[in-house]
C-alpha cells in the first residue's frame, strides 16, 4: 500500500523529465537514456509559406483623376499601362475596373464612379468586363470632337528642327487620343511630318517594315546614324582648325612697304610738294613716272589718295 503522502493531488510533470519517484525504475534509471530534442514552433510571424504571394509594382502608379477631358485619355493609357506591368496582380476584368474606380476620386469623375457604383449593383455581372467600362469612360471623359481635333493636329504637326525623340512622343500621344491604330495609316501620317532626310533614308532601306512600332525602329536607328555621322564630321572639322597654322605670305621685293613711311616722312613729304614714291618735286604719287617699277600696293594708293585730299583742303583753305 503507498504510503498516505503520495496520495495527493496530481500535478504536471513535463513529458521530457522522467519520474524519479516511480518504483518500478530500474538499474538503467539510473544514468536518463538520450531523449529527441523538443520541436519548437515558430512564431505566426516568422513562419515561411509556400505559397508565392504576387509583388505589386508601385512604380508608375496612376494619379487620381478629376474629370478634366484634356487629361483622361492620357489617365486611362497610365492605368492600361500600370495593369499590364502588374499583370499577374490584376488578372481579372473585376479588379481592374475597380482599381481604375479607385482613382477616380476628384471632380467630376468622383460622381461618375459613385453612379457606376450604384448601376453595378443591379448587374449579375457585377461589375462588367473591362472593356464595357472603357467604352462608358470614353463616352464620358473622351467625346467623339476629341479624336478629330487629333487628327487636325497630326496633319500639322511637322519635326523641323527639333529631335526625332520629341517629334515621336508628341505623334504617339495625339494618336493615342485619335484611336487609329492601323499600321499603314499610322505610317503614313508620320512621314507627313518627318523631315526628308530621314524620309529619304528609309526609302533607300532594302526592306521597308510594315509594322508602324517596328518602322519607329528603324527611323530611330538611321537618324541615331545621321547624327553620329554629323558628330564625326564636326569633330574632323574642328581638329583641322585647331592643327591650322596660317603660312606667312611671301612679300614682294619691289612692292613698297606703307608701313616705312611714318608720319614725320610722310607730313615732310606734304609739306616741301614731294612725291611719296620717288621723293620729287612736280608730280604726285598717283601720277609718279615710277610707279610702273616699284609696285605700290592698293593700301598704299587709298593712303596716298586721303593724303591728296587733305592737302587740297589744305590748299583751298589757305586761298
């Protein structure tokens, strides 16, 4: 019989620690035998799922949009182009029409959403297919004058003297709003105001694309060659320049150097009636006999010329 202080109450022995006050404990109780660790559960927080969780990509988010029809086709183009990034995200028509109701917070476009809203709530569908909803936003925020205005402003828009770059951007956001999306057509609206350098260098390609995001290609690449080739050729030019020394010019022996008359010779001259050439009385340079042996260069003749003109305002003064 146990004796009466065992029978008390049970208490919570740890499964990991063995009973020592068991009796039926043998020899081996003595030394514990190797027991396997214990599993430890991890935090909620810490633990790893296996399951891959699709990652948003925030950048180029949309902003919100107020309403303004100049702003919504270039808006609803930022949400088509924020879905397609985020495709595995938003891979329903359900959760994109609500994302793009999301940001369609201010102005006008606030009331739109709201009765969008409360028209969903009636369907089966609840919400609709995507593409229902950028048809009632078009019919909304883009009306039909939008795309004409477009076209008028593709017929005039022209590159001249601005970069290739420039002109591709404003072209894609005026056919953006226009919706021509045919190839050929596209193409042909572009050349109309491409510069005709480029225009002639795309005709003398062996194969024109007929694919208008491929024909951008190609134009970009043969004006990046256009301009590569300016660049070298200003650059060849420039080092000539630089390396240019200008050769001295062989003076001529007989030619009299104007430079050897100085002011005293030349007022000497004026003053006893001689001759800047031949330093004689009776005559005058332009007149002097010797003239034709000593070549007077046309400096010297324009000098002599002024000289003759202040001396005969100096002689009408004196009379």
């Amino acid at each position: 019989m146990a004796p009466e202080s065992a029978i008390t109450e049970p208490r919570l022995i740890p499964t990991d620690i063995e009973d020592s006050s068991s009796s039926s404990s043998t020899s081996s109780d003595e030394f514990p035998e190797e027991r396997p660790p214990r599993q430890l559960s991890a935090h909620p927080s810490l633990r790893m799922s296996h399951s891959t969780k699709d990652i948003e990509l925030r950048a180029g988010a949309p902003v919100a949009f107020d309403g303004n029809i100049r702003k919504a086709s270039r808006w609803l183009h930022s949400v088509k182009a924020y879905f397609t990034v985020n495709a595995a995200v938003y891979s329903t028509d359900e959760k994109k029409v609500v994302t793009a109701l999301a940001y369609m917070t201010e102005g006008t476009a606030s009331s739109w959403s709201d009765t969008f809203y409360q028209v969903c709530e009636g369907r089966t569908a609840k919400y609709g297919t995507w593409a229902d909803f950028e048809k009632e936003f078009r019919e909304m925020f883009i009306p039909a004058d939008a795309s004409i205005v477009a076209l008028n402003k593709i017929q005039k828009l022209k590159q001249l003297g601005r970069s290739l770059t420039s002109y591709v951007a404003e072209f894609h956001s005026l056919v953006a709003v226009a919706n021509v999306k045919e190839s050929h057509v596209l193409i042909h609206m572009f050349n109309l105001g491409l510069n005709d350098d480029l225009v002639r260098a795309v005709h003398l390609m062996g194969e024109i694309p007929t694919n208008f995001d491929k024909y951008i290609t190609a134009v970009t690449k043969i004006d990046s060659n256009i301009n590569r080739g300016k660049t070298t050729i200003a650059l060849t030019n420039a080092n000539q320049y630089r390396n240019y020394r200008p050769q001295p010019k062989k003076k001529d022996d007989d030619a009299m150097d104007v430079d050897r008359l100085d002011e005293e010779e030349r007022a000497d001259c004026m003053a006893k009636g001689l001759c800047f050439i031949c330093k004689k009385r009776g005559h005058r340079a332009n007149s002097c006999p010797d003239k034709k042996k000593k070549k007077v260069p046309v400096r010297q003749e324009k000098i002599e010329e002024e000289d003759d003109e202040t001396e005969n305002r100096r002689l009408a003064e004196d009379f």
